[in-house]
C-alpha cells in the first residue's frame, strides 16, 4: 500500500515528567505532527509512505525531515522556503490530577504559508490513498486551499481519500470546522471522527453506537471510523463493528489518534474492516508505550498483539 499524508511537523518541547513548563530547566526535542506521525507509523508497517510539507530551509527544517526520513518515510516531495519558521508545540504532560497541558507557538510557520499552486499532484502517482487531517486546513487560508486541491486531484486520479477529522479548538471554531468538512466529505471515501469531535463539532450525540448510527444516516456513502477513548472503536461500512480498547500503561498519551489512524488503514487494507479495527485498537495501545508523538512499533510487534501471541522477555 503507498499512502501519501499532507500537514505540518512541528518540533515538540516537553519538560520532564515529574516537573512543568514553569519549572523545567529542561526540555526534551522531538519531531511531531499527526499526517507526519500516520506516515511513520505506516513506513514501520512495512508501507510505502509520502509524507508532503512545508519546511524552512534552515537546521531545524533539516532537523524535522530528517526524523521523518530516518523511519523509511518519502520526504523528497517537501517543498523548501528561505521564508517562515518552524512550527513549536510545548506539552507539558502531567500525572493525574495533574491534566495535559499543550501551548502552540506555531503562527507563521513556513506551511501556514502554503500556497496551493506550489503543490504538484504528481507526488499522488502511483499512490492507492491520501490521508488528511482537519488540522492542516485550520491553519491559514492557504493550507485550507492545499488540502481542497490534493483531495479533487485524488478524486479525479481514483485514488481513495482518508479524513480525520482531529478538531483542534485552540486553531478554529467548531463552526468552521463543520463547514470545511461537509465541503470535502462528498469526495472523501474513509471518515475518522473522535467521538469528543462527533459531538461538539457535527452536533451528533448519545452513546458511540448512536453517534456511529446518526453518522452513516448523514453520510451514507462513507465508511465511518468513530473512536472513544477506552470504550474502543466502532466502525460503519455497511454494517456495524466494534473493537474494546486495549488496557495498557500510559507512557505518553499524545499521537495516539495518529497511530490507531495507521492500524486501522494496515488493517483494512490487509483484509478487512473489522481487522483494522483490530489493528487500529491495538497501535494505538503500542503507541501510548512510547515517549513522544511517533510510533514506534513495528509490523512484527503489532501482528504480536494482533494474534495473542503473549508478551515475553526478549533476551
């Protein structure tokens, strides 16, 4: 399977665990964002996977692609600027009571900039799926614009279509972001909707399965992928599935979205919907292991969940 993803990377500034923003003298540097973190998770899968951006071209553009590519990622579609900055996310992750705390410092990055005619719909030959968030498009008029032209240039070359939702409130209203997506959805083929977002943003409320119901009365033509937290995952494709979440410990919470995304399009494509439920549940479980926003599980340990096979030392 190709897949191509299209949205920012920023760079991800988190303190130690046991201290805060405040405190920190401190501060840990990863790569982050979630088309990035789909493609990642994908190219350790064992998939071909394009990841399409924006960077300065500066040590800390170099940086972010680098991490990218250094997992098998295609970052050669990357389109280069002298002008902008990196993208900065601060994530302070907190030990309950203490919640997550997340500071963005990301206006006038260099892909807030994008324009949609620096795109070449080239990097979609040869692909079977683009992946999308709802991320990207609340970031300027610009990306909103890139993201409408990749998903007609997909439609037109018969390529299917990946949505995730991922409304973000601290970029857009959920207004806009209701707007934006029943603008593309009619082109879109798979649809990822948090159950949070489900609610807050196309107004559909009640358990998940009611969510997943009133959904695919709306949008018919859609497979729906509706995810609630520990609940688990439900799906609609015709018919409805449902996978529980999988119980584990809680390294770090953040790219979880992303990874269960990347199962569930292994799965799927392996065999069927209810295995990329499997799958999704079951990355998403790896991921939250893992300090930081990648996955970095690979295809034999996911498989490893997948199949039951139990959990031993590897000496």
């Amino acid at each position: 399977m190709r897949v191509v993803t299209f949205g920012e990377a920023m760079l991800r500034l988190s303190p130690p665990r046991d201290s805060s923003l405040e405190k920190a003298e401190e501060y840990l540097v990863e790569t982050a964002g979630a088309e990035a973190n789909v493609a990642v998770a994908l190219a350790r899968l064992g998939c071909e996977s394009v990841w399409l951006s924006r960077l300065p071209s500066n040590a800390l553009g170099r940086r972010i692609a680098g991490r990218v590519r250094a997992h098998g990622v295609d970052t050669s579609h990357i389109i280069w600027t002298d002008h902008g900055r990196v993208g900065l996310y601060f994530v302070e992750s907190g030990v309950p009571p203490r919640p997550l705390n997340v500071i963005y410092d990301r206006a006038n990055s260099a892909f807030a900039e994008i324009r949609a005619d620096e795109i070449d719909p080239a990097v979609l030959d040869g692909a079977d799926l683009l992946h999308v968030t709802g991320i990207t498009p609340a970031l300027s008029s610009g990306a909103a614009s890139a993201v409408r032209e990749l998903i007609s240039a997909a439609a037109t070359r018969q390529i299917a279509i990946s949505y995730d939702l991922n409304y973000r409130a601290k970029l857009w209203t959920p207004a806009e972001a209701r707007r934006f997506s029943e603008h593309i959805l009619p082109q879109v083929d798979l649809f990822f909707v948090p159950a949070a977002d489900a609610s807050a943003v196309l107004g559909v409320d009640g358990t998940p399965e009611q969510q997943l119901t009133s959904l695919a009365d709306r949008y018919p033509r859609l497979t729906i992928v509706l995810t609630a937290g520990d609940e688990g995952a439900w799906a609609w494709d015709g018919e409805i599935h449902h996978r529980p979440a999988i119980a584990g410990v809680e390294i770090d919470r953040i790219g979880r979205g992303d990874a269960f995304c990347a199962g569930f399009l292994f799965g799927r494509h392996e065999r069927d919907t209810d295995y990329g439920l499997a799958c999704g549940t079951t990355l998403a479980a790896l991921a939250q292991t893992y300090a930081g926003d990648f996955i970095w599980s690979t295809r034999e340990d996911l498989l490893a969940v997948v199949d039951g096979i139990a959990p031993t030392h590897r000496r």
